[in-house]
C-alpha cells in the first residue's frame, strides 16, 4: 500500500525537475568576496524579444544584492544597446568590462539570454533560457559560469519563470567568504 501511494509524489517530482535543466562550472577553491567591488555587466540578448537582457538584468541585480553583494556597481546607461529596436553587440560588454576595470572593480557578472518566450501553442508555457558568467575583471579570467533553462505551467508568468531560474543560478555562486 506504502508504494501505491509513493508511485503518483516519484511521478509529480520527475515531472518537476524536468522543468529545469542547470549546469554549473566554477574554479576550484574558489571564494568571492562579497565584500568586494563588483559590477554587473550587460546581459547580452540574443532572442527576439525586446529587452529581454534588460529584463533578466533587472532580477540578476536583485539577486546579486540579497546574497550580500552590497557593493555592486552597474554599468552606465549609456553602454546599453539593449533597445527595442537594437539587440544588444559584444564590443558593448568589452566597453562595459573597460569601464569596470577603470572603476577598480573586481569582479563582474554577465550573461546572455538565450530564450525568452511563451512557447507557441495552446498552452503557450513561458520558457526561459540563460547563462551567467562571474569574472576576474583584473585578468578576464571567468571564475564562475552558469548556463539553465526553465519553463513553466501555462498560467505562470514570465518573469516569475526567469526569477526562479537566474534565482537558482545566482545561488550557486561561491561568494561569501572574504578572499585573502
């Protein structure tokens, strides 16, 4: 009787984690200061929705902030090619990454979204695709990479998909020891 009533929660669980699918790569040993300066870079887009980098920028820099990374710049507005009508260049982050290292910040986040849509259909599910990058700003190396995709059940929003995806990114970020 035990196992009946276990088969329907197993069933219910596999179905959940096939929602979301993440890989993580950081660098051995690594610990991020959160006590650091740090920066976050642009979000390049690289779907056809409008400001999506913009969008999953928004979150990232939230999410940053309530893992204690109290001193996060952001790029100037200026830099930003994330418009309606343009989507965002590489040159733009290699200017933003310029600007942070003249800051003296050291660390920088970055990413690229990769999808960002309700799936056409009759359910028309949001799926959200995108991978993060923390990087050494002094010598480019990418201490942590982050890269996951997630999609929802046809009554949730976008944004809320894309907040519990760049949530479960940003939280396996190694910060929160002070670098000797």
């Amino acid at each position: 009787m035990r196992n009946v009533t276990r088969l329907p929660l197993l069933a219910a669980i596999a179905i959940l984690a096939a929602c979301t699918t993440t890989t993580t790569v950081s660098t051995p040993g690594a610990a991020l200061d959160t006590s650091a300066k740090w920066a976050l870079l642009p979000i390049a887009n690289h779907t056809d929705t409008p400001q999506a980098g913009l969008a999953a920028e928004a979150i990232t820099e939230h999410l940053l902030r309530a893992r204690g990374i109290g001193d996060l710049d952001h790029y100037p507005s200026t830099l930003s090619r994330d418009t309606l009508f343009e989507p965002a260049e590489r040159g733009v982050v290699e200017e933003a990454r310029k600007w942070a290292r003249d800051k003296g910040i050291r660390y920088g986040v970055t990413g690229v979204v990769e999808e960002w849509r309700y799936k056409v259909g009759i359910d028309g599910e949001p799926a959200v695709g995108v991978t993060l990058q923390v990087i050494n700003l002094e010598d480019g190396r990418v201490l942590y990479s982050a890269s996951g995709a997630k999609s929802g059940w046809s009554r949730e929003s976008l944004a809320g998909v894309a907040n519990k995806l760049l949530q479960s990114l940003v939280a396996q970020v190694p910060a929160g020891a002070r670098a000797k």
